[in-house]
C-alpha cells in the first residue's frame, strides 16, 4: 500500500506528540523522543512539500518501511522533535522551549512567536490535543476513529489557498496566517489522520513490541510489518537480544 507523500510526516507528528504523554511509559524510557515513522528525505511536514529529486523518489524510499530493517539510514538520521522526557512522569511539553523544538522540528512554517511564549494557554491546549490524538489511535474501532478525527478538524476554519513563502514554491496551506502554534500543529495531525485512516485503518497504530517500550508506532509498510518505533534503538537492542539468547542456549 502506497500513502501520499504528505501523510508520512504529518503521522510523524501526531505520533511525535502522542509519545510526550506522561502515561506513555516508553517516551520516559527511551531518553529522546524522536519521530515515529520515517519520514522522506527533504520533506516540509509544515506544507505537504518536498524538495527537489527527493520528492520523487518519496514513494518508495520514505514511506515503504517493508521491514524492521529497512531505511536504516533514514531513521537514525531522523531528527529529534527535541523533546527531554522529565524524571518521575513529569510532562515534557512543559519544558522551556519544547513548543519552539517541536515546531521547528516539524517544519511548521510562520508561527507567531508570541504564541509560544511561557505563561500563555498553548500548554493546556497542547495537551488537550494530545489526549484527543491518544483517543483517536486507542480507539475500538475505525467508525469511532473517525468520528474523533472529525471532531478533531470541526474546531478548526480551515480552507485550502495557495500560498508561497520561505523559500517554498507554490503549495496548498491550510492554516490562516494569523493561526497560533497549536491551532498550526492541529491542522497538520488533523489532514496527516484525514489522508492516512481511510487508506491505513486503525490496525496501523500499534505499541513497540521491544518489551519494556510503550511508545506508538504508525506502519505505513506495504506488509504492515513494522513491529518497533523509530529513533530509540529498540529494533537493534531486541534482535541484538535475540542473539545473545542463541548463543547461551547454543
């Protein structure tokens, strides 16, 4: 199964952001909370964009993830959403500057710096988010998957436009310029579920299977056999464990 090249991102940061939550058990385990799915090389999470031969080549390099092995270079070279999980459960996304991290790291384009600031709502407000992206990937089943996603996206104005801006050419935007931080990163989880879940289903989202990780995972294999979440080692540390059992029980 072949996805859009602007789902792989925009999944990437809806599992980026679920992986903060305190109750995940994994994202205070695994010491970085980097992305979830491989994204292509030169993609723009913030616009649906790629750049250059890289765009072309999105289909199959940087969202067939065949097997745990597979586009190696490309997930430990993907970036960090710059988050550092708290001791004892505290909740990162309170941290000075995670909000400026994660919209950097995702490539969300012309968001207002006062919208970021210490002491504003946004921390709430993420949040709250983030529980009803958590709701969306637990749920029972894909009519109640997607009955959440469109409550998701009914909060928001939101209307395609042209726009052209920071180096990218022309392209479809859909958050309004004045749009906040959060309202930015809604938008871009909301369209990311929107394009994945009627081709993807609720069977994609699943935990790590490295014992011990708890963090969510979207495969977007055509064989849907991705079993580990990306950035944190764990498909390495359990095969190189695997191993090591062979070789005692040898």
């Amino acid at each position: 199964m072949l996805f859009t090249h602007d789902v792989a991102p925009r999944m990437a940061l809806v599992m980026d952001l679920v992986n903060t939550d305190p109750g995940v058990l994994g994202a205070a385990q695994a010491g970085v909370n980097q992305p979830s799915v491989a994204t292509a090389p030169g993609t723009q999470p913030g616009t649906g964009k790629s750049n250059g031969a890289q765009a072309n080549n999105a289909g199959s390099n940087g969202l067939q993830q065949g097997t745990d092995e597979s586009n190696g270079a490309q997930a430990n070279n993907a970036g960090s959403n710059g988050t550092q999980p708290g001791e004892d459960n505290e909740d990162v996304v309170d941290s000075p500057g995670w909000l400026q991290h994660f919209v950097a790291d995702h490539c969300l384009f012309r968001v207002d710096e006062g919208s970021m600031k210490n002491g504003r709502t946004w921390h709430r407000e993420i949040k709250e988010l983030r529980a009803e992206l958590r709701a969306i990937v637990d749920a029972p089943d894909m009519e109640s998957a997607v009955e959440r996603t469109n409550s998701l996206i009914a909060v928001l104005s939101v209307r395609p436009y042209l726009s052209r801006h920071d180096d990218l050419d022309w392209h479809i935007d859909w958050a309004a310029d004045s749009a906040d931080a959060v309202s930015r990163i809604r938008v871009e989880a909301g369209l990311g579920l929107l394009g994945f879940l009627p081709q993807g289903g609720i069977d994609r989202f699943r935990r790590c299977a490295r014992p011990g990780c708890e963090r969510y995972l979207v495969d977007l294999s055509k064989n849907k056999s991705r079993k580990f979440c990306e950035g944190t080692n764990c498909a390495a540390r359990t095969h190189a464990q695997a191993y090591r059992n062979r070789n005692k029980q040898g």
